[in-house]
C-alpha cells in the first residue's frame, strides 16, 4: 500500500480525507464536501485497478474480486466510464439528468464548463424503447447538452451513437 491513497467504504459510500486526496481532485475525481472527497464507485474502481488506490472497510482491505461483488456495481456501465476515461474524457454520474454518465470535453475541469454529452448504455440486443428515447432526448436538449449512446456489444467492445436534435 505505499503511496496509494486510502479510501474508505462504509455503506455503500466512498471517502477519504481531502488533504490526502488532492491529487485525485485536480484530475477530476470525485466531489468534494467540506474536508471529504467522495468517489463514485466507478472511480474507484477504476483508480484501483490503476493501483492509485486502496479501498478499506471497516479493518479489511477490498481486492477488485471484492469489489466486483456489490450489489451497486454494473460491469458494463464499468467498461464505457473506463474506455471514456482511457480517451482522455472526464466522467461523471449522470443521475440527477436520468442518464448513466455526463461527459465533459477533453482537458475540461469541473467547474470551466458544463458537460457536452448525457450518456446512457444499452447492449447490443437489448429492446429499444423510443418513448424513452424522446423523453431523455428532450432532458439533453434541454440541459444544453447532446445525447451520446453507448452500445456494448458480447465481446465487450462499445460503439457510440450521438444524438441532439435540431431546429429547422
């Protein structure tokens, strides 16, 4: 564990003090509140499968094997926030908009700008629902934002559709 930075599990909620996280803060991990940086569960494990991190609950430390079994934790969801992340975007929850993610412009921070894409994630053979579809188009079109779709596929590879509508 030399040089990871600790954080802590404890109902369903990830934290570590600020002052030992402020690293992971200036890349765009996590939100800060008051002296506690809170990670999303795809934060953490994606900075623990990149060793920045350990993850320690009540006096065990978690293995990704560990991790993988929470009930809150969507491997396919995982897969598109870390190929995001590997292509240099920043991502966050998406929850308060009804979406998986939100997805901010390369080189973006927190706070210089609003996200560019609302994103939601669908396997290959999954049923679309288009009532669906029109309403959280509506809720990016109306958050200034564009839609992007995320289709995972059986060998895990992911195509993205982006959507936005447009006045004529």
């Amino acid at each position: 564990m030399v040089n990871k930075i600790i954080v802590n599990l404890k109902s369903k909620i990830f934290s570590v003090e600020i002052q030992k996280s402020l690293s992971l803060f200036s890349k765009g991990y996590g939100s800060k509140d008051g002296d506690v940086l809170f990670l999303d569960v795809y934060e953490v494990y994606y900075l623990l499968e990149k060793e920045k991190i350990s993850i320690i609950k009540g006096k065990k430390i978690l293995t990704k094997n560990d991790f993988k079994k929470f009930s809150f934790f969507n491997y396919v969801n995982y897969l598109v926030y870390k190929d995001l992340r590997n292509k240099g975007y920043l991502v966050k929850s998406g929850f308060k908009f009804g979406f998986v993610f939100r997805v901010y412009e390369k080189g973006i921070k927190i706070g210089d700008d609003h996200s560019l894409w609302l994103v939601d994630i669908f396997l290959e053979n999954e049923k679309f629902n288009f009532k669906n579809l029109i309403g959280k188009n509506r809720v990016a079109h109306n958050s200034n934002k564009k839609m992007l779709f995320a289709i995972v596929d059986d060998d895990f590879s992911i195509t993205y559709i982006e959507n936005s509508w447009k006045r004529v």
